[in-house]
C-alpha cells in the first residue's frame, strides 16, 4: 500500500504513518497540491491521500478528476475545523480525522478505504491444491487468470503470486476495471500526454508504466469496455502502450494478472469480451473455490478474524463456542471471506461475554446465520426454477409459448373465459377468438368447469 501526505502534517501524523509503515506500507509527502499532482502524473502513485483540510481539497479533487486520476481522498485537521471538516466531505473526501490523531483510527481508516487486505490464511485441501498451483507458476512470466466467486480472495492470491515471483522487489499495481468509469479507465491504464483532452495540464504516467519491472494486477476485467480489451491486447502481446493523445509507443516490461468473478466463457458467447484477449490472460487459471466448499478454511478463518478484532477494539480475548462454530460451518456465505470477516466483527461487538455463542452471529438486518441459510437456499431454488423455466422456453416459437398460456390460464379458471381474461390482460373478445382458432385446429380447449389435460 502506498500512502501520499499532502500538506503540512509530517509531525502529526508521524506516529500514524509510523504504524502504517510497519504494516508494510509506504509513505510519502508533498508539500503542496501542485507537487502532490506532479507526483502522480510522474507514476509515483498512491492507494490513498491525506490532506490536510485547511488546503484546496476542492481544487485538488478537482485536478485530479481533470487529470483522470482515480484515489481516494481522506481530510485531516484540528476539531474546531468543523465547517473545514464538512466542506471536505462535500467536495468528496471519502473521511475527516481530527488532529491531533489517533494513531490507531488512522491505521483503521487506511484499512477501510484503501482496502489494503494482506492476510493470506488457509487450511482447508481445496484451497492448497490451489496455493500449490500457484507455487509452481509464480517464478514464470506467464498471464494468470484468477477467476472465482465475489469475497473469494481473488486479489489476495494474486499478491501472493507477486511475492513469489522473480519480480517480488518490483512494484505490485493493482486497478480495479470495475470501479473506475469507462471514460477514465483508458488514461489510468496507458496514462497520457500534455493536451491530450481538457484538463490534462502535464503528461501524466499510467498503471502500465508504474508497474514497469513488476506486477500489474486488472482486477474485475470482465468489467472493462470492449473497444479498450482491443488495446489491451496489443499492449499485452507487444509490450508496447500507447498514451493517450502520445505520438510514439512506450515499452513496458510487466507481468499481467487479471481477475474475474464471470464466467469469461460465456462473456465471449455473449460478445462481451473478447476471445483472443481471453486466450492471452488465460494461460493459467487459478479458481478459487468459494468459502461453502472450504470447511477447513472457514474455521481458520473464524479464529483468526475473532481474535483480530478484539484486538482492534480493545476487548478481552475472546472465542467461539462450539455452537457457534458448528452455525458458522453450515452457513451458505455467499460473500465468501469478505462476508464471513464482516459477520465476526460484528459478533465481536455484539457479544456480551469472553465467548461467542451463536445468538451474537448475526447479519447486518438482525437475523441469525439459520434464518439466512434458509432465505439463501429458497432464493437459490427460485433462481434455479426460474433458470429451468426459462430454459424450457428456448426453441419453442412465440405462438406455441402463447397457446399454453392461454389454455394453461383458462384451465386454471376451470373454463371461466371472463376470469382467465382478467388474469392474461387482454379482452374476453380476444380471448374468445384464440380459443376458436384453436379450437379449429384441433386442439383441446376447457369448457366450464372442465380443466386441461397434459
């Protein structure tokens, strides 16, 4: 994770940056927003900006949106900053921490934006054949495809990859296709040159050129815009970008990993992604299995989670009880790690003792881990009914899918044409003259009181 201080806060937030340092992260300063951008347009990047809230954070969010940079943006200043602290928020700084700071709160908060998850924790045999997979591809050049469910840890394999990578002591950079508009996506990738569109002051350098010699992570690609897949391809199979609005090529030397939580097969059936692009990324693919199919895993993962937050919120260490393990074991968890992870935070929370009873697992609406399992199984049954319905519809012409209808509704209403025309939404005239047309072409049609036979 990379952190960029803009403004005079060094000795504030010394202590904070000191904490976030030992976690792994890096930190620089820029003294003013004017070096601030030039630092970013020269691809010395960042994952998030603190700012102090006395600056032009308005301006500064504005520049960076002309520039197409795409970071968070967290406010810091003294507390009787309060309308400093609201106009921040309103120009779109994602927080405000009050100065003097907490050094923990500000660790947390680096967390919670940036999102910077390190924790690669596993026990489960489905999730090692997968790990030792990686293992073995990690020392190659090779594209890998990491595909798998929403929560899974899609980018959390992929670091792991980087680190054991020939490439580990270069840079890992990661952008998220999905999260980035369509319009910016293309400058944050290949970067561009000075008047390349309104508001591109100063040649700006791309996520390709920042992970020169590394890694470069395209999380979610199944999201990106058809028309750039076609650039991408070209920077992939050439080693060559081309900037936006630049007149010559630029090298690159970078390892390309991408995930998905689509099924990229059927994007390419559905003329979504491209089929040479898929076949460039997917030389290697590693699935990972959602949580439901990793036991082992989800009682690694509970214990580590439990005592983790504790820990953060300065509560006694606490443990699972044995019901509340079993309840976590046989949950559906459709959010996968990232569910699973919120749902013990906030038992932490809830629980009112040293150990966690399985009242205290709940979901964000208040229900217990049994009454989700039984909402998620009949969702996924409609899902599943409604899929083979539809299925069952494919080859069938219009007419003959309208027949059935009508002569299933008529009897349903057991003959009465007043009723069943009520329910199709179409007149009793009209109604009465598809039944005729039937009628003459030999099929049954329920009289009054009669119903039809399969």
């Amino acid at each position: 994770m990379r952190l960029l201080i803009v403004g005079a806060l060094e000795g504030q937030l010394s202590e904070a940056t000191k904490l976030a340092m030992q976690g792994g992260a890096k930190v620089a300063h820029a003294p003013s927003i004017e070096i601030a951008l030039a630092s970013l347009r020269a691809g010395r990047g960042a994952d998030l900006l603190l700012v102090d809230v006395m600056m032009d954070i308005a301006g500064l969010i504005a520049g960076l949106e002309a520039e197409r940079i795409s970071i968070p943006l967290v406010a810091c200043g003294v507390e009787t900053n309060a309308a400093a602290a609201v106009n921040a928020i309103r120009a779109g700084a994602k927080e405000y921490i009050p100065l003097p700071p907490d050094a923990e709160l500000i660790a947390a908060v680096i967390a919670a934006v940036a999102r910077d998850a390190t924790d690669f924790l596993f026990r489960d045999p489905a999730m090692e054949r997968v790990v030792r997979m990686a293992d073995q591809i990690a020392g190659s050049d090779a594209s890998i495809l990491i595909t798998g469910e929403s929560g899974t840890g899609k980018e959390v394999i992929a670091k792991y990859v980087h680190s054991r990578s020939k490439r580990a002591n270069k840079p890992f950079i990661s952008i998220n296709c999905a999260a980035i508009p369509e319009a910016l996506l293309e400058s944050e990738l290949f970067g561009h040159e000075k008047g390349a569109f309104t508001g591109a002051v100063a040649r700006r350098i791309g996520k390709f050129e920042e992970a020169n010699g590394g890694t470069l992570l395209l999380d979610e690609i199944s999201e990106m815009d058809f028309r750039l897949q076609a650039k991408l391809l070209r920077a992939i199979q050439e080693r060559l970008i081309d900037r936006v609005g630049g007149a010559k090529p630029v090298p690159v030397d970078i390892r390309i990993l991408a995930t998905s939580n689509r099924n990229l097969n059927d994007a390419v059936r559905g003329g979504t992604f491209r089929e040479d692009l898929l076949f460039r990324l997917n030389v290697v693919n590693l699935k990972l299995p959602p949580l439901r199919d990793r036991p082992g895993d989800i009682a690694a993962l509970s214990e580590h989670f439990v005592a983790k937050y504790s820990k953060a919120n300065g509560l006694p260490p606490r443990s699972l009880s044995p019901a509340a393990r079993d309840a976590l074991l046989h949950a559906p968890w459709p959010g996968n790690v990232r569910e699973l992870e919120n749902t013990l935070h906030r038992a932490v929370l809830l629980s009112s003792g040293d150990v966690i009873g399985p009242d205290a697992i709940l979901m964000p609406d208040g229900t217990g881990l049994a009454e989700a399992a039984q909402a998620h199984t009949l969702s996924s049954q409609l899902t599943h009914t409604a899929e083979t319905m539809s299925q069952a519809l494919v080859g069938r012409t219009v007419a003959d899918v309208e027949r059935d209808l009508i002569l299933d509704t008529v009897s349903h209403t057991l003959g009465n044409r007043t009723h069943a025309a009520t329910i199709l939404g179409i007149s009793i005239r009209t109604l009465r003259n598809k039944l005729n047309q039937y009628s003459d072409e030999g099929t049954y049609v329920p009289g009054p009181g009669e119903q039809r036979v399969a």
